[in-house]
C-alpha cells in the first residue's frame, strides 16, 4: 500500500509501514532522492525565520538540511549525533524518543558545537515531526548550549503535530489505519 503525495511540487508514493497492529504510517525517506530534497529546501527555505545557524538530528534530515545550507549560501551547519564520535571531545547529551525508533535514544553534541551556538539563533530542521520529541531533544541541547532556538521546521507534519503553531512545515501528513485509509 502507498499513499500519494505532493510536497514543494513533487509528487511521491510513500510506503505504508505497519506502527502497531492498528496504525501506519507513510514512509518519508528523502534519501537518495535530489529532486525531492532540492524541493523541500528551496520551499522550507522560503518560509524559515531569520537565523545564524541551523541543526538536525541524524540521520534522515541530513541531506535536507545540507541542501538547505548549499542554497542558503550558508557553509555551516550542525548535526544531533545517535552516537558520540571519538572526534567529537566533549559532548552534550539528551534523552530522545521517536515513534520510529524503538525505544528511548541518546542525542549527541560537541561542545565544540556548543560553543559556537552560544547567543545564536539556531532553526531546527527535521524531515517529519510527529510526537515532536526529536525537536524537543534538539531544542534542549541548543539551550543547554547558550543557544536561541529562532524555530522549528520540517517537511512534514504528521498526525496532531499539523495542529502545533510552534513548528513550520510545508505538508500534513495523515496516521493510516491498518487497511491504508487516512485517520482523522
């Protein structure tokens, strides 16, 4: 089963994954697709607050938010790590959990990083936010960094997070029931 699409003007089937026995979800992966991603950050890109620096969690926003640095002009960015680096040094971590992701996570920051937030504004880019506790994650690591969260952005807003004021987005997307039909 998929479930039609247009995002930025581009339209894609998305794969129906089983969350549980009653719910599924549409399978977002940006991954190995430029049209797409080069889509998405020209359109995210239009509507982003002002800001000095962005940050995304790994892994699927990665080419998101590196396409929107390369259009931007912008030659930095920072990344939320799964796992700490040796190359990192000194980090900053947090609890994350994600309704794609079984159980609870750690995300990682280097104080390198960290250093370079403090007193900036940052935007937070995701590919989707559903429960939103990735974007909490990375909003509690740029404060505990010095750092001003300027906003949160994703591609996709899943479920209730299209009803949140606090996050800019560019498409809802539905929860589907077990036979593929979008859940109110």
């Amino acid at each position: 089963m998929t479930y039609p699409i247009t995002v930025a003007g581009v339209t894609r089937e998305l794969p129906l994954c089983p969350l549980n026995d009653e719910v599924m979800i549409g399978a977002f992966v940006i991954f190995g697709d430029v049209e797409l991603t080069c889509a998405c950050a020209k359109a995210l890109l239009e509507i982003a607050p002002e800001y000095d620096y962005m940050i995304a969690p790994e892994a699927k926003a990665i080419p998101l938010i590196h396409e929107m640095a390369r259009q931007s002009g912008r030659n930095h960015y920072f990344l939320v790590r799964k796992k700490p680096k040796l190359y990192m040094g000194d980090v900053f971590e947090v609890e994350d959990v994600s309704i794609t992701t079984e159980g609870k996570q750690k995300l990682y920051m280097s104080a390198a990083d960290a250093a370079l937030m403090k007193g900036k504004r940052i935007l937070i880019i995701d590919d989707v936010t559903s429960t939103g506790g990735s974007f909490k994650a990375v909003e509690h690591l740029v404060k505990m960094a010095g750092g001003i969260v300027a906003g949160k952005m994703a591609v996709l807003a899943e479920g209730k997070a299209a009803e949140r004021e606090d996050i800019r987005y560019l498409q809802p997307l539905p929860f589907f029931d077990k036979d593929g039909n979008p859940l109110k």
